[in-house]
C-alpha cells in the first residue's frame, strides 16, 4: 500500500504544527470510476485519512463505529466511521466514490488552533488563539511554509533512498500495519451494522 498523502506538501506543512488532536474530520469524496471497484472503499480510499490518523494522532483508537452501503458496485461505496483514541481524540472521517465532485479535505482542532487542509488544491488554513495589543483574545492565521513538489514522485524517491540508504522510511511498517488493521477493523464494523439491519 502507498500512503502518498503523507508526501502531500499541505500535510507535511503541518508535521510541526499539530501536536495532540483533539478531533479531526475528513471528506474524501471522488465521482464514480470503474477502477478500484473491485475493492470497497475504504482500502480504495478512506486508507488514507486512516494513514494520516495515525501519524498526528499515534495512539491506539478504543472504540470504533462505522457505517458503509454499497450503492453502485457490489463494494462499499460509501462509508463513515467515528473512531476515539485512547488520548480522548475523536475522528469522523467518511469516504465516497458516489460524489459530484472531487473533495478531499481533513480539518484537526486542537489546543494550539484549527487547520483546515485541502489535500487537492494542497492548500492549509492555520488559525491559533492570539491576543490583541489590549490583551483580547482573538484568533489569529498562521502562515505556513507549503512546499511544491508532487506527492507521488516524492513517495518514490524517499522509498528509493531508503533502498539505496538501507534507512528508515517515512511511513514505517509498524505504522502500515496499524493503518491496515484500523481499516479492517472498519470493515468488520460495517459488515455487523449490515449484519442487524437484514
């Protein structure tokens, strides 16, 4: 599995920025193709919000719901699961590939502020608590250094020096692993809501 949002210049924006979550939301809708209809959405799609929760969040989830309904395959088409972790985060993350249009967006709120990331457009809106000269609180927008390059080409080259380096890469197995496991744990979620209702 390639985890090429990890290598998306908005999220990496924000590696030094988020610290502990405390709630994350993300939408990654995309209009209907044929292609990757053979698997359910969730290990076609939602495996990458996934990813992404376990690198900001990186504490094991303790309870997990989740809903999905096949609409125009024989697949999970649409899926929503709510996930809490033992810090107290709280993630609502859905995914769909029955969109009009394309969106894909992950928000985090946490302690030190709001960000609001456009994986597509690869853009990030940062908000932190600030003070006025008086010493009123308002919210203040941070601006932060988004790089240019692509995604997938920077995936490749970073597992290429790994080989070539015999270092660590980015996104570890141990860390795959905990993605996969999340998602399957999803899957098998949705199969007993399916389970109850027929």
């Amino acid at each position: 599995v390639g985890f090429v949002e990890r290598f998306n210049p908005a999220i990496m924006a924000l590696e030094n920025v988020i610290r502990k979550p405390l709630f994350i939301e993300s939408h990654r809708l995309h209009p209907f193709f044929e292609r990757g209809t053979d698997v359910d959405i969730i290990l076609d799609l939602m495996i990458h919000d996934l990813d992404i929760l376990v690198k900001f969040v990186d504490a094991p989830a303790i309870s997990v719901e989740a809903m999905g309904v096949p609409i125009l395959s024989d697949k999970i088409d649409i899926a929503n699961a709510r996930i809490t972790f033992s810090t107290g985060c709280t993630a609502n993350i859905t995914a769909s590939r029955i969109s009009a249009k394309t969106m894909q967006k992950i928000r985090f709120f946490s302690p030190e502020g709001y960000h609001s990331v456009d994986c597509q457009k690869r853009e990030v809106l940062s908000f932190s608590k600030g003070t006025t000269g008086s010493g009123q609180m308002q919210i203040v927008q941070n601006h932060l250094e988004i790089g240019s390059h692509d995604p997938l080409e920077e995936e490749i080259r970073s597992f290429v020096d790994a080989v070539i380096t015999r270092g660590c890469p980015p996104v570890s197995g141990e860390e795959a692993r905990k993605s996969l496991a999340l998602a399957v744990d999803i899957i098998t979620k949705m199969k007993a809501a399916e389970d109850l209702l027929t």
